[in-house]
C-alpha cells in the first residue's frame, strides 16, 4: 500500500497543482501539491495519484557509483559469487 | 525507465553485493551464535524480498522477517465490522481501495456485502472518491481511509478538495495508522528477537529521519531506510550487519534519493491539519497509545464515524488465524498451520492472505513451494 513507482514529469497544469507523468509508457495525471517546484522532466515518486516526493537522480548516480565501488574494492577475496550464477539471477528480476 | 536509474536494476551489482551480505551474515551468525534476524516493516518490501527471491537466497545466512507493515493486515477487526456496517447503509456508498474488499470480517466481506447489493466502488486515488461524490450528489460516498504516513497526506489532500468544493455528501473513516508508534509497541514486547529494521521508504519520504531515530538510541539496534529495488535491499542488510560488527549503532538513510534528511514537510503540514494522532487499534497488538489519526473536531463534517452512528461492532478472529503473531514477526506464515492449506488467496481466512502486500500472500505466490 505505500507502493511508490517513479514517473517522468511530461507536462504541468497552468494551475501548478496536477502534472502529467510517464510511467513506462503510460501516462497519467498526478497531484503534485505536496512536492515543491516541479519542473518538466522532473522524476517523481507517485502514490495513489499523488507525487509524495521528487527522485533526485543525481543522489541515484552517486550511490550507484559507491556501491560500485565498494564492491570492486576486494574483488578477488569477495568477488566471486557465493551462490550459482543461475540462483543469483532470481534476485534481479 | 531512465536509464540511469535503470542501472539499479542490474543484476550484476546485485549479485556481488549478495555475496558480500553472505560473507558478512556468517561472521556476524558466528558472533551472535544464531542466525541475524532483520525485520522489514512495509508490506512493499516484505512482497518485493518475496518475488526478488531475495528470502530464499538469504535463508541459512539471515532471517527476514516481516512486521506490522501491511496496512490493511494491521487493520482491526472492530474497523472492519464498522466498514462493512457502512456499506450495508442504503444511502452510503463506500469508496475504497481494492485491498480492502476481500478482508474477511467476523461474517462477511465488503465483496460479499457488494455481491448482496451494497455499493462498494474501487478506487486508485482518495481524489477518485472526491470525484465519485461529485458526480452523484443522492449518494453519501464515504472513502475508507486505510494506511500509513505515506497514504494520509493524500487524503488529507482529497478532503481540501471536498472542503473547497463544500461536498455535502463526501467523508472519510479515518483507520490510518502510524509507523513509529508501532515500532515502540514492538520493541516494548519481549517477542520477537529482531537484530535491525529494513524501515519503510515511502513512510520515511513523508516523515524523515528523526521520528525512528530512538530504535538506535533507545533500544540499541540498526535500521536503514530502505528503497524498494534488490540493490536497495541487500545494500541496507549489509549495512545492518556492518553496524552490527562495528558496534556503531544507528539510523541511517539508505534511500537517500528519495527520502530527505527532514521527510516532506508539506506532507506532513497537511496531514496535520486534518487528522490528530489517536490512541488505535492494531491487529496483534491491541491498543496502541498516538498510533492512529482521527479527523480534527473543526473538520468533524468530513468524518465518516460522526455522520453515520454506528453500533459497537461484535467481533471475532476466525478460528486458527495467527495474523496477529505473524505482524508482532513471532512467526512466519510457514508456521501458521492455516497456511497453504485451510487458508488460500481464494479463500482467505485472515487479511495477511488477503492483501497483496499481506505476507501470507506474498509468500503463498512467490515462497510457497521452496
């Protein structure tokens, strides 16, 4: 029920409060009164047709590239996957 | 998708990182002299965990297990009687969302009081509940008000929009509940024997840091605000066993692309002005001091409970149904033996096989045959 799924910011209404969102696809009209300064473009978290927050993608690259990094560090102690590769891929469905 | 955030999805990273949550569960596991236990309290984690595989691919390493985070599994039954007394009402039409319409009540369902001729409309958005009064102004639509901090400011916002629009036939019965509250209330309980929180990213988008900060300072374990995706999950268990080992025990944010240091204070802004904390009802655990919200007395118009006078309903769990020691995280639904057998998503008995977000059914379509 506290399901959030990002959508792409397409348009905004002249009167600021409703936006319409990508989402895969699909679009759809949101209420974006409770997050401030939306923008065209802008990534937000969408919940029973309300936006409750913006995505900041940079923050989503930064952390990205930490764990990218954190796990590179080591690789040859660590690295290697400790289950299959064919159980693993049933966690990234 | 954006491609950037595509990237969290790749099954690469997840992979290494998994390996690194095993080498880090075992030294932890030989420390404690048990398997590490972690709690995720959000009924979106406990299905993503589920349909990830992420359970199974942890099991014998660590334990998740899931807490009082499905909205409408946590719902009490005397809320649920009061629900379907409302719809039984000639005038009412109740407006909901669709969760709820299988919850089975002491004898019946919203569904089957729909099936006998009570108007029960599912809805996506509480602004789609505004917009059902509107368009028929001989009926009382009321909305059912089901979940957590992240659920209330939208229909906060769905009563500024009736308010404005002076509906005279639009209410709301308010069975909200709040987060935090219930954590104390499970922590206060010896039960369960829980090592850190995976905690609920959209509840922390709307309420920040702060308010689940006394798990660390109070009771001594880790938690981290979590996302939603594989990487997100698996990066917070690393983070809690981190923090295990370390001894350096805190709150931390983990899903800092959505969640701000101080939540969204618009959100809570005007949820606030709506609804005031009230002592509540949870499914498991009885009464909760300042755990749920009711609608303020200048807004008592809007308020569902106050417009219909509705009886004390007679209540009654069914017969075997362990819903309740399954959100205290005392048992998973293996354990109850309703599960998979007497109690099935067909035909459910409790409303943790009800709800798609209830563990018991998260667990049933995705776990049941491991």
């Amino acid at each position: 029920m506290c399901l959030g799924v990002p959508g792409r910011v397409v348009s905004l209404e002249p009167d600021g409060q409703w936006a319409v969102i990508e989402t895969m696809g699909l679009e759809q009209k949101v209420g974006v009164q409770l997050v401030e300064g939306v923008a065209v473009g802008d990534y937000l978290i969408v919940h029973a047709g309300y936006a409750i927050e913006k995505l900041d993608l940079e923050d989503a690259v930064e952390r990205l590239r930490l764990w990218e990094e954190i796990l590179s560090r080591g690789e040859d102690a660590v690295g290697r996957p400790a289950v299959p590769a064919g159980r693993g891929e049933a966690a990234e469905r | 998708m954006n491609k950037k955030l595509g990237r969290w999805r790749e099954p690469d990273l997840s992979r290494k990182l998994l390996a690194r949550v095993i080498l880090l569960a075992r030294t932890v596991a030989e420390r404690l002299g048990r398997l590490p236990v972690f709690m995720e309290v959000c009924g979106t984690h406990t299905v993503a965990i589920s349909r990830t595989g992420l359970r199974g691919l942890l099991a014998g390493y660590l334990e998740l297990r899931s807490g009082p985070g499905c909205p409408v599994c946590v719902t009490d039954g005397g809320e649920i009687e009061r629900m379907i007394m409302l719809a039984r009402l000639p005038e009412v039409t109740v407006a909901t969302f669709g969760d709820m319409l299988r919850v089975p009540g002491r004898d019946t369902s919203l569904e089957e009081e729909r099936a006998r001729g009570a108007r029960v409309e599912v809805v996506y958005s509480p602004a789609d509940a505004v917009a059902l009064a509107e368009a028929h102004p001989e009926k009382q639509v009321v909305f059912l008000g089901v979940g957590f901090e992240t659920t209330a400011p939208t229909v906060a916002l769905a009563l500024a929009a009736a308010a404005e629009k002076k509906l005279p036939n639009f209410t709301v019965y308010s069975a909200h509940k709040l987060v935090p509250p219930v954590m104390r209330a499970l922590l206060h309980d010896p039960g369960p024997a829980v090592d850190g929180f995976i905690l609920p990213g959209h509840v922390c988008a709307v309420t920040g840091r702060a308010p689940f900060d006394f798990i660390a300072e109070q009771y001594g374990l880790p938690a981290v605000i979590t996302g939603f995706e594989p990487l997100d999950i698996l990066g917070s268990v690393y983070r809690l066993l981190e923090m295990i080992l370390s001894g350096h025990v805190r709150v931390l944010n983990g899903y800092t692309r959505v969640v701000r240091e101080a939540g969204n204070r618009e959100a809570r802004l005007i949820m606030n002005k709506y609804f005031r904390p009230v002592d509540a009802f949870w499914r498991g655990f009885g009464p909760v001091p300042e755990s749920g919200l009711a609608l303020r007395e200048r807004f008592g118009g809007f308020d569902a409970a106050r417009r219909f006078a509705l009886p004390e309903p007679a209540t009654a769990v069914r017969e075997g149904c362990r819903c309740g020691d399954l959100l205290r995280g005392r048992i998973n639904p293996r354990q109850c033996p309703l599960f998979a057998a007497a109690c099935t998503p067909a035909r459910p008995v409790g409303p943790c096989m009800v709800s798609s977000e209830g563990a018991c059914a998260a667990y049933y379509q995705y776990e049941r045959n491991r």
